[in-house]
C-alpha cells in the first residue's frame, strides 16, 4: 500500500532561498517566528550565491589579475604569458561557491529553520503542494514568496544548441571559445564579456541602443567603454541579431547595423538581455496575488501582496532585481510578520557593474533629473587630480556628486573606476541619510586613498577642492 503524502504545516513559510528568501527566514526566526524554508535544490542561497554574483566575481577577479599581469610593462614588470588551467579555475569557483553555500545551511540549522527540499506551488493562499524528495502539502499561517528570476531566452536564440548561452552556461566555463559573440550590453554582457575576454576569447558585444549599460550616466560609461573597446574585438551599438544558426564547427549570427559585416561566426553566443520574474507555474492564479503586466508580484511598502496570508521580496517584487535589494526587503517583511513597525522607503538603493573599471551609482543620476525636468548641480572629480589612483595606474576614473541647488542636499553619487562598488557605500549613506556637500566635504578622509575623491567632489561643489582648480561661487 503506497503511503500517503504527509501534509506538513507552518506559522512562516518562505518560498525560495536565495539572498532574499534565507535572509527572511533568518530574521524570522530571529524574530522568534516558526519559519520553514522550501527551495527547489538542496543547494541554498539561489541564483546570486550558485549561478550569478558569486562565481561571477571570482571569474572577475581572474580577470582583473590576468589583465594586471599584463599592463605590469608599463610599470617595469614584466610575467611571462600565464597558463591557464580551465579545470582547475572551475573547480575554485565552485569551491568558493560551495563554501559559501554551506554556510548559509549551516546559519540556518542553528536558527531552527527547517530546510524542505521541494518545487512548491499554491494549492489556495494558506496551502502549498510540495513535488521533490521532500513531497506533500503544507499549510501556513503566511508565505514569503522569493522565487527570484531566470535569463530571458528570446526565441530567436531558442535552437537547441549549447553552444548558445546564458548566464549561467557562461559561469560554467566549459571551454574557451577563440570568438565570443554577447548580445546585450548590459551589466552581464560585459562583465562576462569582460572575463572570457581575460582568459583569451575574441569577444564582439552587440547592443539595440545607442549606448552601453543605458542606466548610467553616458559620463561615466565613457571611461569603461574606452577600456572595453581595447580589450574586446568589437562593440557594435545600434545592432541587433535578427538570426542564428548551428552549423558543425561554429554558430552563424545574422546581424543587423550600420557598416559591420552582416554574416559573421563565432563559437558560442552569450545572450545576455536581461532576466524575468519566474511568477508562472507556481500556482499564483490559485490565490488573491496580484501580477502585472510583466510578470512581477504587486507589493506594498510592507512587501504585502494583495493577499492578506501572502508577502513576497526579491526581483518577483518588482525592480531593480538586485540581492541587496532583496535583502533589506526581507527584513521588512520578516519584522512585519512579527509585529513590528517595518517599511521599505530606501531612498538610494545602489547599484555596481563589476567591470574593470567598476561602474557604481546611486540615488538621482544626472540623467533622470533631466528627464524630469529637475534642476541639480554636478560636481566631478577627476581621477587624473588623485595621488592614490596615480599609484595605481589607474586615472581614467571620475567621481560625481549630484546636489539640491537650494539646500546643498546630495541626491546621487556617481563612480567610475577601480573599487567604484566598495567606494558607492559613502554615497548610498550620503543620499539615503540627507547629508548635506559640508557634511561629506568635512569629513577627514585617510590620505592617500580612492575614497578622498569623494570628500573633494564635495568640496569642488563648494567652491575650494585642494587637489583640482575651481571658480568660487
């Protein structure tokens, strides 16, 4: 006699254990809620930890290492050419993956979090059915729904090849192709643009727009393009690929733009267009969950959907699809859940390409308040004025401040330039606490760092910057 599917139940059920889903599940049971966290793969921490912002930037900082080894000649240093062991690479990638991911099941054993390991799907708004090792159904007080994203696969691309790519068949590294064709100049595009172009591949980036990363400021893209079109082949904007086909040795790409050559090879193809919500297949229209157009969850500044048992976070809550995002938005619906007073109003929330150079903003670009019509002052700083980029090598960066014209409040900061990610941390605590330019400006930054571009983007607004010349006010 078969046995019956046990039917499991819980005061706090989070779906999905990526940085949003195990970060609302700890806090929950922080909180001292009964949390049950369902995952689809025994391997917890989800895209970012498996199959994206990790082991993307351990390749990264391959890269960076690799072109450093280089670009040592001008300095007097000279490496021979490096021996690249593909098998070897991989297998640290993964290590540090697996490392990481250990971790996260180990925080959540000693929280008292039980771990399903299952594909869960609404039954009705406080039922879910549970398919894998781990099977039944579970009842639930409330759910936080984390389900995160894919890669959009335009059908174009949708041939049955390996050789075609996503994101997460790039991060596999099975090979290293002679000629690597991105479509998309996104953040993904070129960061692994950026990586197989390190490790030897030809790599040609094709973009529909006139411009690279279109949510940056052209200002700031200017010094990574320049970088960019050095280390890769080609980079096409107004392009597209209107078709592709498989053929023994290579992938044909039909492309479409003003003076390239229209018919061209390659051996793999990365599409790199962006990501979707993964709200299909999971049961939603069994609920009260509101979905939009695009396939996002609709949520509140509580991260509550329109159902009351039902909240979600992450990149199914809308964008930016971003892990820290998701992360403070877990925080929000975890201490929700658990009564207390929670809102999720972030005034910057920042974002980082990991290029070499890295791009990273946040709060208002320059870009958005023309749109808007709105009035702002800009105060740059080059990097060429700064000691520490010098030693480095390194000049082509900028550091961008965006002001209030009236209250000398700082609404955005903008950097390009080497640890632009680790250096947009001052600027987001700028803009989201209300700093004012004499409250960056005179704050002592250590000498001789990145960091002072900051302090005297400030000061330049003001009038007196020590290291660049500036009229007075």
């Amino acid at each position: 006699m078969a046995e019956q599917a046990s039917t499991r139940e819980a005061q706090v059920v989070v779906i999905g254990a990526g940085p949003g889903g195990y970060a609302a599940a700890f806090c929950a049971a922080d909180l001292g809620l009964r949390v049950t966290l369902v995952n689809e793969t025994h391997e917890l921490g989800g895209v970012c930890l498996q199959r994206g912002c990790i082991p993307s930037k351990a390749l990264l900082h391959v890269a960076k290492l690799l072109n450093e080894s280089r670009e040592a000649a001008a300095w007097g240093l000279r490496f021979a050419e490096p021996e690249i062991d593909i098998e070897a690479l991989r297998g640290w990638k993964q290590g540090v993956v697996d490392q990481l991911s250990e971790g996260v099941a180990g925080l959540a054993k000693r929280r008292g979090v039980e771990v399903i390991q299952a594909r869960a799907s609404f039954v009705d708004s406080q039922t879910l059915k549970l398919e894998g090792p781990q099977g039944g159904s579970l009842r639930f007080e409330h759910a936080i729904l984390a389900v995160g994203s894919v890669p959009a696969m335009p059908k174009l691309f949708q041939i049955d090849d390996p050789r075609i790519m996503d994101s997460t068949g790039a991060l596999a590294l099975a090979d290293v192709p002679k000629r690597l064709l991105v479509v998309g100049g996104g953040y993904i595009g070129l960061e692994m643009g950026s990586v197989y172009a390190a490790l030897g591949s030809r790599v040609v980036v094709v973009e529909m727009l006139d411009g690279l990363l279109p949510g940056a400021d052209r200002d700031l893209v200017r010094p990574l393009e320049a970088r960019l079109r050095k280390q890769f082949e080609a980079i096409h904007l107004h392009t597209k690929v209107t078709g592709v086909r498989a053929e023994a040795g290579s992938i044909v790409a039909t492309l479409e733009g003003e003076g390239i050559e229209p018919e061209q090879t390659f051996d793999r193809v990365l599409v790199a267009v962006g990501r979707r919500p993964n709200s299909a297949g999971i049961g939603i229209e069994n609920t009260q969950v509101v979905v939009d157009e695009r396939g996002f969850v609709e949520v509140d500044e509580q991260m509550r959907t329109a159902d009351p048992h039902i909240l979600a976070i992450g990149d199914i809550a809308g964008e930016p699809m971003l892990a820290h995002k998701a992360s403070h938005e877990a925080r929000v619906a975890a201490e929700f859940l658990a009564g207390q007073p929670a809102c999720f109003d972030k005034v910057a929330i920042p974002a980082v390409v990991f290029t070499d150079p890295e791009l990273a903003w946040c709060g208002l670009t320059e870009t958005a308040a023309k749109a808007a019509g709105r009035e702002v002052k800009v105060a740059r700083f080059p990097w060429a004025a700064s000691g520490r980029a010098l030693t480095l090598g390194r000049t082509e960066g900028v550091t961008k401040l965006i002001f209030d014209p009236e209250t000398e409040r700082i609404l955005g900061v903008g950097i390009v330039g080497v640890g632009a990610g680790e250096l947009i941390a001052e600027g987001t605590l700028a803009v989201e606490m209300g700093a004012v330019a004499h409250d960056v400006a005179e704050t002592i930054h250590a000498h001789p760092t990145l960091s002072e571009t900051v302090g005297e983007g400030a000061e330049a607004f003001l009038g007196s910057a020590t290291h660049i010349y500036t009229r007075r006010r």
